[in-house]
C-alpha cells in the first residue's frame, strides 16, 4: 500500500506535520522508533495524579506557534515558575546567595551593555535566513565571550552570564556562537535568554505531554510505534525501510527524526549538500532529572525554585504542583552517566540542600533522563559552536520536494517552539509541492 506522505518521527514537529496534513484530506501514516509519542517530550503520571515532566517543559510569550496551536486543541496556558514567591538562588562555588545581592550596580551596568549589543546584531538578522547577513561569516566565529569582553562585562557579570548559558545545556559563553545566538533572540523580538517572559514564562496546566497526546488522538490509527526506520529512498515514490525489513511506499517524506540519530539512517535521492548540511548539526548532551516531593521545599529558603549553579549541576526550577526540574549541562554530563544511581542522586540533592535546605532531601519520585545518549535522540537542544552557523549553510533545514525535513533541531529558537514551528511549514509545504 502507498501512502500520500509518510512522516518519520512522533515528536512535536512529526506530530503537528502529520495533523495538517490529514487535516487537508493527505493519506499520512506516522512511523515513531519508540514505543509512545512525544519524543524528547515526556511525561510521567504519577500515583497521586500529578504530571511530572521528564522532557520539554517550559514556553514563552515569544513562543507564538505554540500558542496558536495549544489554542486550537483547547489547552490551558499558565504561568510557569516565575510566577512562585521569592528570588532566585545562585549556587556559588564560594557559597549560595538568594537574590541578586552578590552582583554590584557595575555588574549589572556591564551586562546591559552586553545585552543592548545583542539587541542591536539581532535587529539586523532574518531568522529564516541569518546567512544574508553581510557579516554572518564574522559574527559566527565570534563567541558570546567574545561580545562580552568587547562590552566590558565584569567578572562577576561573566560568571552570571556562564551559568545562564550552561543552564539552558550549552557549554558556555566561549562556546556559543554569536550569531546564532543572536539569531535566536531575532525571534523573540531581541528579547536575550534571561529574559524569563519572552523565553520560560509559560506552561501547560496538564503538563507539556497533553500536547502530543492531543495530537495523537486526533490521528488515531495513523501513528505506528515500534517503527524504526533503516533506509529512506527519495524518488517517485519515495520508500522507506524499517529495521524489521518492512518497506512502505509514499509519494511524500518528512522527516522530523533528530539530527544525531538521523546520521545513522541511510538516505539516497537527496542533494548531498544537503545531506551533508543536515549532518554537520550538533546537538547539546543533557540529562534532566525531576523530582516530586510532598511540599514545596524551595519556599524554606525564600527561593521560588530557580537555582543556577556553578558546581556539577546547571540549573533547577519549579515545575508547579511540588516539583522540581534539574537541568545537567553537557560538561557534567558524563561524571553523572558513569556514576551509579545512588551516587548521581546524592550529587543534585547536595546542590538542592544548599539552595533550600534539609528539606529537599527527601524526594518521593525522582527519575531521570539521559537525552545526551539515548540513540532516538542523541541530545536535548541544538547547540551552535563558533562556525557552525555557516558550516551548515542555508540549505540547512530546507526542503528538496519530495523530502521533507522538520524538527526543532531546524529552527532557531529550538525547543518545543521549534518542533511546532517547523513541522507545520513543512506540512504546508508538502501540500504546496502537491498542488503544483
């Protein structure tokens, strides 16, 4: 049997392209390696009810597609952790510190040079196209590092600004690229990334899982878990290879599988420019890990649940109804892999104790999630290095009809706004290509 388009992939983005798709009368099968939807968004339901978040978590005001889409499935929006009481905590390698007390009217004056500068490249960068900025080879070897010394960021400032970017699972300031960094603030209106309102703000009332979930069930019968996917074949028709050795027909592929495990899939028909724009990408290793507790026991200390930290932990937030999120950023990833259980725990509940005190020792669930090297994703976010910009090139992300590519791997701003962003272009324009 030959469907209309085959989607690879029952994350976010797979999902929303498939919806819109069947939405405009396409026969579209899903193919999902895993054996539930959502991809690196995930979701536990514990045995009180509670949704604990595992994955994708957070949006912002800045985070549009999403929203939209949230609407349509009639999903309630709340705000996120920066609605709890207190200040956030900074975990210091010299002590913990609530509030911003530790950084002098300097420090601040010194990042808000930094920011406004930021403000200004973004201004002048197309999100769809940062390629055609007249100076994008040179912003893009340039660093975050780099800006900040330019604008004079003091070294109270730069260790704040560190722990910002190793908190969102990047491997710090010296290793982010300047132009996809202000890339990223172009879609948020130059707004930068500790800009909570623009960027984390948001969430879900019944968790970032409800969203794959609605999606799925409005696509019953038409997603096929367990299906991992071997070979793609781009032609008239397209084919597709499942590691079982079933073959399905399509005169239509998207592809929305994660750029990491998409390497590993052998791929014939496409431009290998292409190919080769796609493979360059690399993603961040991180590992989240959330945990329930009966209490809110951040409130103890004054803290509303944000820490960041420069110890072996990035950052932890409050996920609502009692919970925590802890983010571990790539350059701690592999001391937690290779540690066993009981020893990776006792490491973030020392960081946890710290910020909030005893209480924090005694989570009921905790679980974790090693995204970094799980093989159906081989990363959380998509991390641009110094030069990987214009490694990649304008092809990346782009369309050669009848393949297709979606993900939040593609689009600037990443996370689940990505997903969402780039699945629904790539179902409008499959469905153009078929009209022409």
């Amino acid at each position: 049997m030959t469907n209309d388009v085959l989607v690879l992939g029952a994350g976010l983005a797979g999902l929303c392209a498939a919806r819109d798709l069947a939405r405009a009368g396409a026969d579209v099968l899903v193919l999902e390696a895993r054996d539930r939807v959502g991809g690196r968004v995930e979701q536990e339901i514990l045995a009180d009810g509670r949704a604990l978040q595992l994955g994708g978590e957070v949006i912002g005001h800045s985070h549009h597609a999403y929203q939209e889409l949230a609407a349509e499935l009639d999903l309630e929006i709340v705000p996120s952790y920066v609605d709890e009481p207190g200040e956030q905590a900074y975990d210091l390698t010299d002590g913990v510190v609530i509030g911003d007390g530790w950084l002098s009217a300097d420090d601040h004056a010194s990042m808000d040079r930094f920011q406004d500068a930021l403000r200004k490249i973004s201004g002048e960068i197309d999100p769809e196209d940062p390629w055609s900025h007249p100076d994008a080879e040179r912003l893009d070897r340039l660093s975050m590092g780099d800006l900040m010394r330019d604008c004079g960021v003091t070294p109270r400032g730069y260790r704040r600004m560190e722990m910002r970017v190793r908190g969102t699972a990047f491997w710090g300031v010296e290793r982010q690229s300047l132009l996809a960094q202000a890339r990223a603030a172009a879609t948020a209106d130059g707004a930068p990334m500790d800009d909570f309102d623009a960027w984390e703000s948001l969430r879900l009332v019944d968790g970032s899982g409800a969203l794959p979930a609605r999606l799925a069930a409005e696509l019953d019968g038409r997603v096929r878990l367990r299906a991992a996917v071997q070979t793609i074949h781009v032609g008239r028709p397209c084919s597709v290879e499942l590691t079982s050795g079933e073959r399905l027909t399509a005169e239509t592929v998207i592809c929305a599988i994660p750029v990491g495990p998409m390497r590993a899939i052998e791929i014939d028909g496409v431009n290998p420019e292409r190919l080769a724009s796609l493979h360059r990408q690399r993603q961040a290793p991180a590992a989240k890990v959330a945990l329930a507790y009966d209490r809110p026991v951040w409130r103890d200390s004054g803290c509303n649940g944000l820490v960041e930290s420069e110890h072996d932990v990035g950052t932890a937030w409050a996920q609502g109804n009692a919970a925590l999120s802890v983010l571990i950023p790539p350059e701690a990833y592999m001391l937690h892999f290779a540690a066993p259980p009981q020893v990776r725990d006792e490491i973030v509940l020392a960081m946890l104790r710290r910020a909030f005190g005893a209480g924090a020792d005694e989570p009921h669930e905790t679980r974790w999630r090693f995204w970094g090297t799980d093989p159906l994703t081989y990363g959380y976010v998509s991390h641009w290095a110094p030069g990987d910009l214009t490694a990649v090139g304008p092809m990346h992300g782009s369309h050669e009809p009848p393949f297709f590519v979606a993900g939040s791997d593609h689009w600037a701003a990443g996370y689940m706004e990505g997903a969402v962003h780039t699945g629904r272009a790539a179902a409008s324009a499959a469905l153009g290509a078929r009209t022409r």
